[in-house]
C-alpha cells in the first residue's frame, strides 16, 4: 500500500467483530505512536492501552454510543500541557498539535495493518478523569477504539481541491 492508499483505507470504523487483536500489530502501532514528531521534541503524551476489565467498561460508559461497546481495545491519548511547548510571541500551547499527530500515527498504523479505528473526541473528559485511570498532569484527548473490522470501504467525502488547496 503507498501512501495515498493508506489515505484512502483508513476510514471510521464503527462495526467491530469479536476477534483478538493480535499482540505483534498492537505492538507496531505503538512503535509507529512513539516516533511521531512533536514541537520542540517535547513529547507531551502518553497512551494507554485498555483491553480488559473493568477498565475496558469505563472507558467505553464515557462516550454514549452502542458502536464502540464492540471494540475490544480502546487507546486513551493523553496530552500533557506543563509539557508540551508553547510559542513566546502568542503563547500558543501546541499540546493538542502535538496529540492529533501522534493519533494519527496511531490510526494510520492500526489501518495499514488491517484495523479498524476511530477517532473519538466527543466522550465526558469529567467522566474519564473520575475513573482514577488518568495518570497526574495529563488530559485525556482522544480515544481510539481498534478491532478487526466488520464494515465495508467507503468512498470518501472531501471539499473539492481547488477549495482545499490556495
Ligand atoms: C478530531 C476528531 C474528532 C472526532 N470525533 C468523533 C467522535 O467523537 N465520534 C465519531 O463517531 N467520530 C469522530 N470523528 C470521526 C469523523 O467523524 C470522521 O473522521 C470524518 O467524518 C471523516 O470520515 P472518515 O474518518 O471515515 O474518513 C472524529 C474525527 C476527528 C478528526
């Protein structure tokens, strides 16, 4: 798969099925997380990755949705503020730049090794800090369920690039 491909084949994956994730592929992917580039190489994340109980539940209770009880393992990505740079003359915190980057690391590797995954923004941070699994200092941003995938390829909806691009 070229990068383009890759482009295409990573979709939202909301259909899971039952299967084990296997461990080498959890493996790559954490690999592929831990090089992602970030401001000033400050690194300011951390990921956990929750497979089982009764952390697997209280993850997936914070975000409201039938779809992601199927998944079996959810990564929680974590920004850390105090760590990540920020930029003297607006003082701009760039720990978010530096989070969708590495998750999208996350989900361009889950994708190119077969996975589904979503990106997952829209759960209660309040609920999730509450469950005593957020490690002091960090921010939960994003979670990413990943499964073997039980939906089809779908086309992609884009703006046109003349709209995108000038
Ligand atoms: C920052 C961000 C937050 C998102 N949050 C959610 C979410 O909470 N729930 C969800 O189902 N999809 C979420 N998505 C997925 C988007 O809806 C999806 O990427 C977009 O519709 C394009 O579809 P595609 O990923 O299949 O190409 C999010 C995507 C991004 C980049």
């Amino acid at each position: 798969m070229n990068f383009k491909e890759l482009c295409l084949a990573r979709q939202s994956c909301r259909q899971y099925s039952n299967d084990p994730v296997p461990q080498e592929k959890l493996d790559y992917i954490k690999e592929c997380v831990r090089l992602a580039p970030s401001a000033v190489n400050r690194q300011p994340w951390r990921f956990l990755l929750i497979d089982k109980e009764p952390m697997l539940s209280q993850v997936k209770a914070c975000y409201g949705r039938d779809w992601i009880q199927q998944a079996p393992v959810i990564v929680v990505c974590m920004k850390n503020e105090q760590e990540a740079w920020t930029r003297s003359c607006d003082g701009h915190n760039h720990a978010d730049v530096d989070i969708a980057i590495a998750t999208e690391h996350l989900c361009l590797a889950a994708s190119e090794q077969g996975l589904g995954n979503c990106w997952v923004c829209n759960f209660d941070v309040e609920r999730l800090m509450a469950t005593g699994l957020i490690p002091q200092g960090f921010i939960p941003s994003v979670l990413v369920p990943i499964g073997l995938p039980a939906d089809e390829p779908r086309p992609k909806t884009r703006k046109p690039i003349d709209e995108v691009w000038g």
